[in-house]
C-alpha cells in the first residue's frame, strides 16, 4: 500500500513522507542495560509507503532467554544463531538514515543502543518515531493501544503475535493507516530526536543500595551518629573519600552528594572553604564536624529506625480500607500535602482489603441531567489562559473530559474569543465537528455520539486534586504504571517531565531519586523517564518493586528559559497499567499564567495501597529550586 494513495485523503503526505526503518526486538527482560535481544527484525518503507527491504534473525545473547511463556525463544532454538555483533552491521545499514520506528519505540530504540555499544558501534539512528505516542495523539476509539487491538481496528491482518517479523508486518500496517489519520487530523508527527550517546553511557552499573533506616534527624552536638543520618562529605580528606564513603554505608549511614535542611550533618576539614556544600549547611544551620571526629563516632553508631517499621506503623495507623476509593479531595494540595484523603465511592474487591482493577465508566450515548457532558471531550480555542482554564474546568465538572489537541476522540469545540483564528479550525470543519460558544456551557445540549467513536470504557475524569486508587493486581509480575503528560506542541522552548521519589519527609532518600532528562532511570530501574515526543513524556513506575523508604513519587514539569505555564496553557496527565494498557485516569491541569514548574501528580502510598493525586500547583520558580525543596541540589 501506498502512503500516497488515494485512500490517504491527501494529494501529497509532505511531512508524512519519510524513509521509515520499522524494528521489533524480543528480549530476554524489560531492562535494556541488563537483559539481552533475542530476535531482531527490520522492515525498510519509502516516502511512497512501499516496502523496500526486510531481515529477521533469531540471536544467541549466551544467557538465559528469560520468559519463554511470553516469547517461545528456548535455549535450544537459539542455538547455533548468530550474536548480536555479527548482524550489527547489516542491521546499521537498514537503519543508516531512515527514522526508527517501533511499537513503543523508546524500548526497541534503547535495547538496539545498548546492543550497538556491547559490539563497539554506533547506532546510527537519529530520530525515531514510536506508533503508541502516534496513536494517543490520534486518539482511536479502541479501549488500549496494544499491537493487536490496533491491528483490530485498522484491518491489519496479525498472525503470529511476539513474533519479532510477524510484529514488524503489521506494524508496518498500523504505520500507514495512523499516518493517514495523522494527516486527515493535520497532527504533527511526534519524531523524537536521537542524538549520539557515550558508549559510558550504556555500560551496566550496579545500583545503588538504598539506605534501609529513616532519617533520625540532625546530629546532636556531642552526641552520637544514628543509623539513617544523612551524611555528605566536602573538601580534602586524609582518607580516601570511597573509603569513608565506604565505612560509612557499612554501617547504616545515608551518603549524600548534596547538602538540604534534611541533611544530619557535614563532614569537612575546611570548613570556611566556601564551597557549595559549606555554604548551604551554613544557610540550613547543618552541624559541620571534621574528619577525625567523623572516624570517631563512625565506631559506635546507633541503631535506627528501617523504613519496614515505619511502614508497618503507617498502614496500622491508617483508617481501615477494606475497599479501594475514587473521588475528589476536598481542597487544592500543596507540596507537602499530607492530609487524609476523605472517603468516596466505594468500588468492589475480591476480598476485605484486596483491591481489584476498578470498573471504568460505560460511555453513555447522551449525557445525564447532572454530567450532561459525560462521555465527551471537548477542545477549547482561543482566549486568554484565564478564560481557557475556567471554560476546561467548567467542562470537567459537567462530567467531560478537556482535550488539549485536536483528535479523532474530540466530539465537541467551544471557541472563546479569537479562537476562530485558529490554525485547527479549518481542520475542524472539515471534520464537520460541532463548535459552540462560551455560552454553551452555562447549559449545554449534546447529540447523540457516533457510534464509531465509542469506547467500552471511558477513563476517570479526575479534576484538579481528584484521587484514585491504583489496582495492583496479585498475580506477576504486577504492570508498571505509566503516567504520561501531554501538551500542545510548541516552539522556541522545551518542556521537562521528572519525578521526586520521597521518603517519609518528603525528601529523596539519595540523589539518584530524582529522575530527569540527565538521569532517566534510577538506579534499580523501578522509576523510568521516558520520551514518546516533542510534546509528551511519561513516568513508568514499578511500584510493587519500589523500596519501603519511598513513601511518594511527585510527577513534575518544567520549563526551559523565562517561558512559563501560562504560554504552554494546559498540560493533560494520564495513568494506563503498562505502556499499551487502557487509562484508568485521565486530567487536564491548568497552572496560572506566571508558573515555570508544575507539580503534576502524587502517587503515594496509603497502607497497601496507592493512590495518584492529580495536583496542578504551578510556581514561579525554576526546577533548581523546585529540587532543592526534595532535597536535590542539581546545582552539585
């Protein structure tokens, strides 16, 4: 099939028109720096959409193949295949130039990274597009974006699921019938730029142990070392600093690169230095002992508190909860919100306290007299984010949902002043939407939706401080949660998405608990950064792996230069189980007009269960000092 055909609607696809490398990898793991590819395949398509070359193999990565249930791959049946390196180069050359395309591309695109820098090459890929980002965008009426459900709706024939070449066939499909999608809703393709990474960068090393007691507070002046203290070290040091460093894990201590209000105490031998460190424990009133008495107190420090106890003793004090919860909190949160979150609805369980996945609403064909908007999602253009903000927010309590881009799942558009001017709107009444006035939402009349774009299962409409319990189903392995923020594409700045994981003091147990651009994985691989395009990035959490000193995970955004919120207008947030999984939850947040950073969600725990918190608290500040209220020092 052609990308230029008639079927496309389109006399030219422009911008649609690449040379596409489609890739599909089966591997013996979810963690490319630690688990091998076991089968690769690559299919080449022109600008025409016409397929232009294609190679399968099967590889023999020399360790266990891992889960065999999933993908078939024995021992036995990889045996005799080629290693990685010995197809590198034939596989370099299929992808020399063209874009990279994958089902959830970060994962192929980073499993091939690692592979390249294990046979000492380059991998010579500079963008890449992942199908799964492309489809949330489009926005198909489909209740997940799995491979096969995709393949279902477009008329993709799937024959062999987790078969890397039968995968790559039909993702070939799904490619050239989202492109027209694409192309019929006037999208801009979600390319994300690849540029060349240190081989240092994909060399495996082993995490950091997390320190298993809480902090105690800070040093008592005279007073003995506790297990959990947090200790940084700066300046010149007598002994080593791997040593001390060393010495002090050893025996229970917490090691920080960076100095916060929560640091116990600051070991320097030159305390009038002036470095960063010396100066913020001067600032914070940090007590600063040298290295002698630091060695000395090091030979009897005393027991602590393990984060276990503490979470034992959390959910034993917690109100009992035999069943999950879904409702909105009662006022807006705040950083350091710790608040009990107030009772609603009540869903089913399988047993007392065993919380199963939560029903999702049924689409209603009409809206109800109270939610007459129920089942909707409505795009608002135009007006000053003010106007825009309180017209989204007036949709979400008629029991909407507000979208922030043009989709296939947009059935409503309310213009505000100057909206009509907007790019969109040709595009609009071509797709023959409704469009309404501001004052359609005082009292709004829907028809009746097509059944085309119905869903079996419409996500949770949270609003600003809306809570919802996350299912952690029993059986293994549990989905990780993705929670991915969305906004209008923009220009001339870019927007970050990172995570806080916080313990009991809302502060980061260590540093590599704080995940960005820079950093966008922690050390065990249990919180992940991930980027599915210039206008949207997603947290994964594994949460049932999480240690028991992560209380709380605080999804946040930030903007690059003097550029604030109110310029971006509204940044959607959604949870799915897994990154192809359904959302269960979905919220349109809008800060103020001013704010550079932007606390998006809270997902926390409450006894054995947690729940995220849609927040939407914007500040004036940048992320430096957004960091530094967690504990991070990015600075150091």
């Amino acid at each position: 099939m052609s990308l230029a055909s008639t079927s496309f609607d389109v006399p030219d696809m422009g911008e649609y028109a690449h040379d596409w490398a489609l890739v599909d990898v089966e591997t013996s793991g979810l963690m490319a720096r630690r688990d091998r590819v076991l089968s690769v395949a690559v299919i080449t398509i022109g600008p025409d959409g016409e397929q232009t070359g294609e190679f399968s193999t099967l590889l023999n990565p020399g360790c266990d193949p891992g889960p065999v249930e999933v993908h078939g791959l024995t021992i036995e049946r990889l045996q005799g295949a080629p290693s990685f390196d010995q197809v590198a180069g034939r596989i370099g050359a299929m992808l020399q130039d063209r874009v990279l395309v994958a089902h959830n591309a970060q994962f192929d695109y980073d499993f091939l990274a690692y592979e390249f820098a294990r046979a000492r090459m380059w991998l010579p890929v500079s963008q890449r597009l992942c199908t799964l980002a492309l489809n949330r965008q489009v926005d198909p009426p489909t209740d997940d974006m799995k491979l096969g459900t995709l393949a279902a709706h477009y008329g993709v024939p799937q024959q062999r699921a987790h078969d890397a070449l039968d995968d790559t066939r039909v993702l070939a499909g799904i490619l050239r019938a989202s492109l027209r999608e694409a192309a019929r809703l006037d999208l801009p393709l979600p390319l994300v730029t690849c540029p060349p990474r240190a081989e240092s960068q994909f060399t495996p090393q082993p995490p950091k142990t997390p320190c298993a007691y809480r902090n105690p507070g800070r040093l008592v002046p005279g007073g003995p070392l506790q297990q959990g203290m947090k200790v940084a070290i700066t300046g010149e040091t007598a002994y080593a600093r791997a040593e001390l460093v060393g010495r002090a894990v050893a025996a229970g201590l917490n090691m920080m690169t960076s100095v916060s209000r929560h640091t116990s105490v600051l070991v320097t031998n030159e305390p009038a230095s002036g470095s960063a460190k010396a100066r913020r424990a001067l600032a914070e009133g940090v007590p600063v002992i040298d290295e002698h008495t630091f060695l000395r107190l090091l030979a009897d420090v005393r027991p602590g508190t393990t984060h276990e106890a503490t979470a034992v003793a959390v959910a034993r004090a917690a109100e009992p909860e035999a069943e999950p919860v879904v409702g909105p909190v009662e006022s807006a949160p705040t950083t350091t919100s710790t608040a009990s979150v107030p009772q609603a609805a009540a869903l089913p369980t399988a047993s007392p306290g065993v919380p199963v996945p939560a029903p999702r609403r049924p689409v209603p064909s009409v809206g109800t007299l109270d939610k007459p908007l129920a089942g909707r999602r409505v795009l608002v253009l135009g007006g000053v984010h003010a106007d825009a903000a309180a017209a989204r927010t007036r949709i979400v309590e008629l029991g909407g949902s507000a979208a922030i881009n043009l989709s296939a799942g947009v059935t409503d558009v309310v213009l505000l002043e100057g909206g009509q001017g907007d790019r969109r709107m040709s595009r609009i009444t071509t797709l023959e939407l409704p469009v309404h006035d501001v004052h359609w939402l005082t009292a709004p009349t829907a028809t009746a939706l097509a059944a085309a774009t119905l869903r079996t299962q419409e996500p949770h409409v949270l609003p600003r401080g809306g809570v919802i319990d996350l299912p952690m189903p029993h059986a293994r392995p549990t989905p990780e949660w993705y929670v991915t923020a969305g906004w209008a594409p923009q220009s001339g700045f870019e927007i970050d998405v990172v995570a806080f994981l916080l313990d009991e003091d809302e502060q980061v147990t260590f540093d590599e608990d704080f995940i960005f651009y820079g950093a966008p994985e922690s050390p065990a691989g249990t919180v992940r950064l991930l980027t599915g395009g210039p206008a949207e990035q997603t947290i994964a959490l594994d949460l049932a792996s999480l240690p028991p000193a992560t209380r709380k995970v605080v999804v946040a955004a930030a903007i690059d230069g003097t550029a604030t919120f109110g310029t971006v207008g509204a940044i959607q947030i959604g949870a799915a189980p897994g990154s192809n999984g359904a959302p269960l939850a979905r919220s349109t947040l809008d800060a103020a007009t001013t704010e550079r950073t932007m606390l998006l969600a809270e997902i926390y725990r409450r006894g054995p269960i947690w729940r995220l918190r849609a927040v939407g608290q914007g500040y004036d500040h940048g992320l430096d000092a957004l960091a530094r209220g967690y504990g991070v020092d990015i600075a150091e």
